[in-house]
C-alpha cells in the first residue's frame, strides 16, 4: 500500500507509457511525453486519499476495473426504451445542439465542451442549462446545477439576465471542489450538471495544481464515474490552450463520451459547435450559431457566413475562392483572395501561404494553364489569418488568381478541393470526404475535386449530405478553368 505508479502520458495523442522515451512511440510527437503519477493503486487511495465520507463520495471516484463483477446480458438490456432515451434540447437554438450532439442529449453522458478563451462556451452552457432545465418537450421542468469555478454567482446571474434567463429550477453554485460539487449537486437530482471549467477543479489528494495533468485527469474520472452512478449527464467546459489541446492533454478526448469544439473568429460574430467525438452519435455535425446581444442564435442559412460581405451582396467580387483545411480532426473552411494587377515587376506578396507553394501555383498556372501573369503583380491572403500549409488549399489558390486575372468573380457557394502538381493535373488530398461534408452541410452548391476522388465520394457520402451539393470532378487545372470560368 502506498506504492505510486507513475506512467508516461503523450500530451498530443494521450498514448500511455510505463517507461519514458524522448519522442511518442504512438504519435511521434518530440518532448510530449508527460509524467503521471496514478496515486496507490485501487481501493487503498480511494479510502485513505480523501477526507469525506467514503459512502458518498467512494463510488464517485476513479476506481481500478472490476469493482463491479459480471452482469448477466439480460439485466443489462431491461427496459432498452430508457437507453435510447435522449433529453430534447430544442427551444432557443432549433434543433443545432440536439443535432450535433446526435439527437439529443444523452442520460448519464459526459460531453466536454471545449474551445478558445472568450468564444462564448460559459454563455453557451448558460444557455443549455435553461433549455434543460425548462424542457419543453417533456412538459415539466427538473433543476440544473451550473458550477463555476471561473466566475461568482453575481456574475453568472448578470449574464443570464443578459440572456433573459429566468428558469425557476436553474441552480448556480461556485465551486472548484469536486468532491464538494458532486455533494452538493447530487441531492437535487439535477436533470444535468455542467461544469466550468475543467481547468479549475480539482480533487484533494491527487498531486498537482489545477488545470495540470493529473488534476485535470482524475477530475474528468470523477466527473464521468458520477455521471455513469448517477445517469445525471455532465458537460464539461474546457479551454484549449495555444497548442489547441484542451488543457495540453487530449488524454481527456479519451475518457468523456462526447466531445464538441466552439470555434469563432475574433471579428466575427458566428460561432460554430463541432463534434469531434461522439459516443451516441456521427462525428460530422456541425451547429452553426451566431452571438448577439442576448447571447448565442442558431443560424439558419449557413452557407453565406464564410463568404466576405461584398460577395453576399449582389456584387460579387473577383478573387474569392474557398477550400476546407483540417487541423487535426477539425475542419475548416477557409476564404482565400487573390489580387493580380498589371505591373512592370511582378512582385508577389504572400500572406497565410508558404511563398514556395504560392510560386509553384503560379508558375504551374502560367506553364500549364497558359495564364500569362509575367507581367502581374500578385498579392495573396487568407482570410481567416490562418496559415494554410496543406496542399488541400492549391486549387483554390490557383482558383482565386485565375478569378482576379480573368475579372471573373466565381459564384458564391463554390468550393476548391485539391492538391495541384508540376503537370497542373488535380491530386487527391486525404480526408476528402470530411472535407466535402462540412462544405455539403454549410449549404453549398458545388465543389471542385480531382476526377480521381469523385467515385469514391460518390460511394462513400451518403445521398443526403449531396443532396443539394453537386461534385465536379476535373483532371486538370484547365478543365477547372473551362468549367468554372
Ligand atoms: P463567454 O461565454 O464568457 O466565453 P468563454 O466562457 O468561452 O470564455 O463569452 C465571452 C464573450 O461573449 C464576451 O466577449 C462577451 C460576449 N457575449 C455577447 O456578445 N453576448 C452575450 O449575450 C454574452 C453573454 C456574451
Ligand atoms: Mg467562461
């Protein structure tokens, strides 16, 4: 008894070690291997490590496997109605939460709700816990329990009057305690509890501050234990932080059984909920939300808000073109303008793109599309300010130079997939299929891939996601030419 095991967790992959190596041996990520301490093994830590009382909290904690033993299939499966049974979460949003969490939420669940610091994930959760808690489809409302370990009770209050949030049975606590939340969360048998944020509870008796490793990992453990004991679903706010892990370790992507992302420009007001795990459901949706004085509205007619003002008016402007790129298993969909204006020198001036990429684009353009743009000078840039440095992005680059040379505006609702080679021929780029189903689900009207790629869309995307997408396959950068402008 006493003995603490320690383990090597991958920040990057969440790939677990006994031994310490210099680089991942999952993911080959380079100093990413963090040491883990898992406290006594089993029982022993659980009775000796915390100071309340064993009866409430013990079951609720991280315990080793088997402290159930064998259920017979029968048990398990009585009453197969209440497991398929899902909270609604229509009212304020329409249907754009229950979609992207596959149809509602799901009792017992744990859903980690990450993204960047100020995108709106408090206001979001704020909002949820009102619809939860009035939950109309069920006719009666049932309490919620907000905890923030970020913000007083003052302050959650003034913003749900922001949000014109008057639930009677929505509860508010501040807390960073687990054991003390879980305590006082569970004799109000809450329809749901939301936790915010991951990164400032923490657990008596595990090593480390809040927010590290440990802390972060057992917590989300504890979290997920009392949600399972319980069936009281939990969300879960996480901050990602710059490497766009939430808490540096995506070891907690592993244990929650659902994980959505919100993600958002700074200049713009919409914001978008995306699965990236789901448990009870596809990976592929995606809530389209805009932020308003009074918090977070679902958008309705989402294909025109990746689109520069100028192109939504009836004006279109010439140099636009829009591609997916991914990061990690995100995807996003990216506006890159091109501006070629006559000039004796021929600079080029590159923003967002490898200039070596840019070159070899233009210079394939010239050689193999015929485009003469030796006496052009070129500006690019990405929208987003994001740096693109997949080749996904090529076609669309390419599109956007032919678009502001040839004064062509390309029609709104186009998007570009494709990597472009020395030949000007299209090349496949991996992912394509989760590529052309964010630009299916935002509404758009076309998209532009290798010839290569498209039998294998067409098998593997189902009719509903094309339904309203047609998929043009070209060869080359001169078809594209020839059947876009
Ligand atoms: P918040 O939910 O606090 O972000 P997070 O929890 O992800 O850090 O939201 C922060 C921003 O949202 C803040 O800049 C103010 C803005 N906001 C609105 O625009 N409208 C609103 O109704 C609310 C509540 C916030
Ligand atoms: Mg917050």
């Amino acid at each position: 008894k006493g003995k603490v095991k320690t383990s090597w967790v991958c920040e990057s992959c969440g790939y677990s070690d006994g031994q310490w190596w210099g680089s991942c041996r999952s993911c080959d990520g380079v100093g990413t291997m963090k040491r883990f301490s898992e406290g006594d093994g089993g029982e022993g830590r659980i009775s000796s490590g915390f100071g309340v009382s064993e009866k409430v909290m013990g079951t609720w904690l991280p315990q080793q496997a088997g402290d159930i033993g064998p259920v017979r299939l029968t048990d398990v499966n009585r009453g197969v109605d209440q497991k398929e049974w899902r909270i609604p979460l229509s009212g304020l949003f329409g249907n754009e939460v229950s979609r992207v969490l596959g149809g509602g939420l799901v009792p017992g669940s744990l859903v980690l709700v990450g993204g960047d610091p100020g995108v709106g994930k408090s206001t979001l959760l704020l909002q949820i816990a009102a619809i939860i808690s009035e939950g109309h489809e069920m006719r009666q409302s049932a309490p919620v329990v907000y905890i923030s370990g970020e913000e007083s009770i003052d302050q959650i209050g003034n913003r749900a009057d922001r949000l014109r949030i008057g639930t009677e049975e929505l509860f508010l606590y501040s807390s960073t305690d687990v054991e003390d939340i879980l305590e006082k969360a569970q004799p109000l048998s809450p329809r749901a509890l939301i936790v915010d944020s991951i990164q400032t509870v923490f657990l008596k008796g595990v090593t480390g501050s809040p927010g590290g490793l440990s802390q972060v990992k057992e917590c989300t453990s504890a979290l997920l234990r009392f949600a399972k004991k319980t069936n009281i679903p939990v969300f879960l706010i996480g901050h990602v932080n710059k490497s766009g892990d939430i808490a540096g370790p995506r070891v907690l992507e592993h244990i929650v059984d659902a994980v959505l992302y919100l993600e958002g420009e700074k200049h713009s007001s919409h914001r978008l909920l995306r699965s990236v795990k789901n448990r009870f459901g596809s990976t592929d949706e995606l809530g389209v939300f805009e932020m308003s004085q009074s918090g977070l509205q679902a958008v309705t007619n989402p294909s025109e808000i990746f689109l520069s003002p100028q192109q939504i008016d009836s004006e279109v402007l010439a140099g636009l073109a829009v591609t997916v790129i991914m990061d990690g298993s995100r995807s996003f969909v990216l506006e890159i303008q091109a501006l070629c204006v006559a000039s004796s020198t021929n600079s080029r001036q590159v923003t967002g793109l490898h200039t070596s990429r840019a070159d070899m684009i233009i210079s394939v353009l010239m050689k193999q599309a015929g485009l003469k743009l030796q006496e052009n000078g070129i500006f690019l840039n990405v929208v987003s300010g994001l740096t693109v440095s997949e080749t996904a992005g090529d076609l669309a680059v390419a599109a956007a130079i032919c678009s502001s040379f040839l004064e062509f505006p390309i029609p709104p609702g186009v998007a570009f997939i494709a990597e472009i080679g020395l030949g000007g021929e299209l090349r496949t780029v991996q992912r394509m299929e989760k590529r052309v189903i964010t630009v299916a689900k935002l509404g758009y009207k076309m998209c532009v891939v290798p010839s290569s790629a498209v039998k294998s869309l067409l098998d593997s995307l189902s009719t509903q996601d094309l339904i309203k997408m047609e998929i043009l396959g070209c060869r080359n950068l001169k078809e594209v030419i020839n059947h876009v402008f």
